[in-house]
C-alpha cells in the first residue's frame, strides 16, 4: 500500500489524512483562517504520530477546489512546498467531489449512485457539481460550476437529482428546490473522504509534478462591496 498525505482546506474545515501500510490516521479542526499557520505544524504531527517521515510519502494529494480562495492557495502552496522539498509527485482532489465520496459513506452500498454536491459559496452564490459512483469508482457528470441559486434550480428543475449533498443545503434552505432528493448536508468524515478519493487518483496516475499542481478558481471576484453585502443580507430577510 502506497503512503499518501492528503490535506483540504477549501472549506471553514482543515481535514488531514495519512494512509500509510499501517493504517489511516485523520485529523480534523477549524480551518478558515487558522489553516495557514495550523496546517503545516498538524500536518507534521501528524507524520510524527505515524512514525512516518516524508521521504517515506509516495506522494501529496491536496483539495484544489472550488472553494475559499484563501484556503484553496493554502493547501496549493503547502502541497507545492512540501512536494518540491521532498521530490515528491502531487494529487489535485476535486474538493466536490471529496463531498459526493462522504455522501457515499453515509446511504447503503449502491452499484449505481448519482450524486449533486452543492456548497455554499458565499455571496449569495453556490459551488455544484454532479458525480456518479458505477463500476467502483466515480466519474464527473457535470462539471464544478459556480451557480445563483436560480440557475441551479433551473438545472434540477430539467434534471431533478436522486442525491444532493453539501453546505449550500443549510445555507440556503427552502431557496434550493430539492424536491424528492435526499439530502446530506453534513459531512460525516472530509479527510477519510479525501483519502479515497486520492487513493483512486493516485491508482489511475492522475499525480503530477508539483509545478503542475494548481487550485481551481470559479469565481474572479473575491469579495463584495458594502452596498453588494446590504443587498445579500435583506434578500435573505425577505426569503425568511
């Protein structure tokens, strides 16, 4: 079995993992702006508490997004930084899909499962994305897209989901039209997620060199104005 370090910080979540021979070790704490100076220090706990150095790593994965543009540049530049200073090879795990993997976990085994994951982007806005499990591994049915809310009940309106998974579920309430989905809007584990979810890429040889490892950024704006914010907080009150 390979050694794969994996780490994500695209959400308010930090989610560590550590597959090695001797079994999967996770971490999990608050993320947001704690992880670029917790991430690093964790990760290397973490090392330390499975006797593993990172000569020993057969390579880095990392949450590449979408996701918070701060946390997407912190896992990318550890992930580069720890890969160039170990010669290691780098995994980018689609934090979606990561989501879509955790919703798995918690329906029973099903050959076939189709998956929407839909997280609260902020600004009103959602990051989603469709997945689906068959013959032992995912594949991407649509791809990460940065969606209003009545864009993407447009798009289920036209293709209603089975599944539904993600933040934007609380976030946004009765506002996402689910119908007859499940829904699963919390995580059960995000790093033993990511940990499978690497361990798939890492098998197919999706790993690359770390110059080559980048986030992926939906969204160019990264922040709202005062007037942009008072228009979000009293749509929100008319919606309640």
């Amino acid at each position: 079995m390979a050694y794969l370090l994996a780490f994500d910080t695209s959400t308010e979540a930090m989610s560590i993992a550590l597959q090695s021979p001797q079994g999967l070790l996770v971490r999990e704490a608050v993320g947001g702006a704690q992880a670029s100076a917790r991430l690093i220090p964790d990760i290397l706990a973490l090392l330390a508490e499975a006797g593993c150095t990172l000569a020993q790593l057969d390579a880095i994965a990392f949450g590449c997004g979408p996701g918070a543009f701060t946390g997407l540049r912190t896992a990318c530049s550890v992930a580069q930084g720890l890969a160039f200073g170990a010669n290691k090879p780098v995994v980018a795990v689609d934090s979606l899909l990561l989501v879509a993997q955790d919703a798995r976990s918690q329906l029973p085994d099903q050959a076939l499962l189709d998956v929407w994951v839909a997280m609260d982007a902020r600004m009103g806005e959602i990051y989603a994305g469709a997945y689906r499990w068959q013959g032992a591994r995912w594949s991407v049915q649509s791809a990460p897209a940065l969606y209003a809310v009545e864009a993407l009940n447009e798009r289920w309106h036209a293709e209603p989901p089975a599944v539904v998974a993600g933040s934007a579920l609380d976030a946004f309430g009765d506002r996402l039209d689910t119908r007859n989905a499940k829904r699963l809007p919390q995580t059960r584990s995000r790093a033993e997620a990511l940990m499978q979810v690497a361990q798939q890429l890492w098998a197919d040889g999706a790993a690359v060199g770390a110059a080559h490892a980048l986030p992926v950024y939906l969204r160019d704006k990264v922040a709202q104005t005062t007037v942009e914010r008072e228009a979000i907080r009293l749509a929100k009150e008319h919606a309640a």
